[in-house]
C-alpha cells in the first residue's frame, strides 16, 4: 500500500527534490511524463496521499463538466486510471474562484492546488487574505474586489509571479505590501478604497503598465512613483492629490496617460 499511516504525507507546499521531480512531471502536459510519474510513486512507494487528491478532484467537479478536457476522452482511458484521472485534474486546475457568494471564510482546499495561476473572490465579504496564500507560488492573477478588506499586510510578498491585482472597493486604510517583493506585477488596481497614503516601496514595479488609484482620499504620492517608466496609465480621479503634482507627474512620466479629477 502506497503512503503508510506512520509516514509523512506527499506534500505539495513542502517536499523533498524527488517529490518535486514528481510533481513537475504531473504538472507537465505531457502525457507520457505524467504516466511516469504515477510508475515513479508506485515505485519508489512514495507516501501519495490518493484520497486526498480524489476528494479534491470531486469538489472541483462540483456544478462544472469536462475539468480534464485536455485530451480525447479514448486516449485518456488508454493512459490512465480513475484516481489518476482525478489527481491529473487538480494538477491541471488553474483557476479557480466564487463571486457573489459573501463569503467570509477561504476554503483550504484552494491551497492544494499546485497549478492554480488565476483566483477570483470578487463581490465576498472577506476582511482579510489569509498568510497561507503563499503557498500558491504560482498565482498570476488575484482578484479580490469588492470585499471587505481593511489591511493589506505583508500575506503577498512570497506571491512572486502576480501579474495582476486587483484590491478594489474595499475599505482599505493601510498597506504594508513589500512591493518589490512583487517584481512581476503589471495591474495594480486599488480603487475605491480609504487609502491616505502608498508605501515608498510601490516605486519598484518597474514592469507596472496599470495603476488605478480613483476615488481614495489620497493627497500625495510616494515620489518613488516617478520610477514606474513603464507605467502607460495612472488613475487619478476624484482624489485630493494637488494639481501641481500631476502638472510634474506628466513630465516625469512622459509616455503615461494620467486621468485626474479632484474630489
């Protein structure tokens, strides 16, 4: 029997370079690498927690139809069996969401999902983003608009890959995101918030193309902001921030559009 009951479960956040080979060849497309992998678990009897897996492979199945869909269905049968059509499911789920539910809780099952780039939570009633949102190290694209988020603390910093941002109308007051932690990211929307102020530190997203700052009673920018030289539109409306201060942005920043209005 593969895993005994006094042996450390296969883990995906934490696992040892031969569990990582494993992993990587089930995350693969190749269907010949994810057929060794499952002969490499059987074989080095490796503890693979199979039950898991197939419950996850359930739930993800719950109100959707065709999840694997990525090869003909004849030639799946040929390669594979039930479990591992349901373990191949999770490794090739990546994106996952609910909106309009007001949720308030974050279903831990999403962090076993070693693929998952896009996560969308938008119009819930989360107050906060739970630390273990690390263990996505893969996530791309975040969308939690429309929550009830107060603090952005530090849950994003291990979040490497993110591309996309989207915090909007929520009720946020303080960020203490390390920006630079976030070297990917390209959208940045934090609209519609209670922000007063940025961390310095938002001047280090040097790929960043979109940032949308409207209605937050901002009255001054962090001037590491004049760094962003790749940033092609900042939105400025129904802020406090001075006239003066765009008048200089635009020089600064010669190739961004810059939408501003004062509240």
């Amino acid at each position: 029997m593969i895993g005994g009951t006094n042996e450390r479960n296969f883990s995906i956040t934490m696992c040892t370079p031969q569990e990582q080979k494993i992993i990587d060849l089930l995350s693969s497309g190749d269907l010949a690498k994810k057929r060794l992998a499952f002969k490499a678990i059987e074989t080095l009897d490796l503890p693979f927690d199979w039950d898991e897996y197939v419950e996850l492979a359930a739930w993800l199945r719950e109100g959707e139809e065709g999840i694997i869909g990525a090869w003909d269905f004849r030639e799946k049968r040929k390669w594979f069996s039930d479990r591992e059509e349901a373990i191949i499911s999770v490794f090739n789920q990546t994106s996952q969401g609910i909106q309009h539910e007001k949720l308030k809780v974050w279903d831990e099952r999403i962090y076993r999902l070693p693929n998952l780039k896009v996560l969308d939570f938008h119009s819930n009633a989360f107050d906060e983003i739970p630390k273990s949102i690390k263990q996505l190290r893969r996530l791309e694209h975040l969308n939690l608009n429309k929550n009830c988020l107060t603090v952005i603390k530090a849950e994003l910093d291990h979040n490497s890959l993110l591309e996309h941002l989207s915090l909007g109308h929520n009720k946020i007051h303080t960020i203490h995101t390390d920006f630079s932690q976030l070297e990917q990211l390209q959208y940045l929307d934090l609209a519609g918030n209670e922000l007063t102020k940025l961390p310095e530190s938002i001047g280090c997203l040097s790929r960043l193309k979109h940032l949308n700052l409207n209605k937050n009673p901002l009255e001054r920018l962090p001037k590491s902001i004049r760094k962003l030289m790749n940033l092609e539109q900042l939105s400025l409306l129904n802020t406090q921030i001075p006239r003066g201060l765009v008048d200089q942005l635009t020089t600064q920043l010669p190739n961004c559009n810059i939408l501003y209005s004062k509240k």
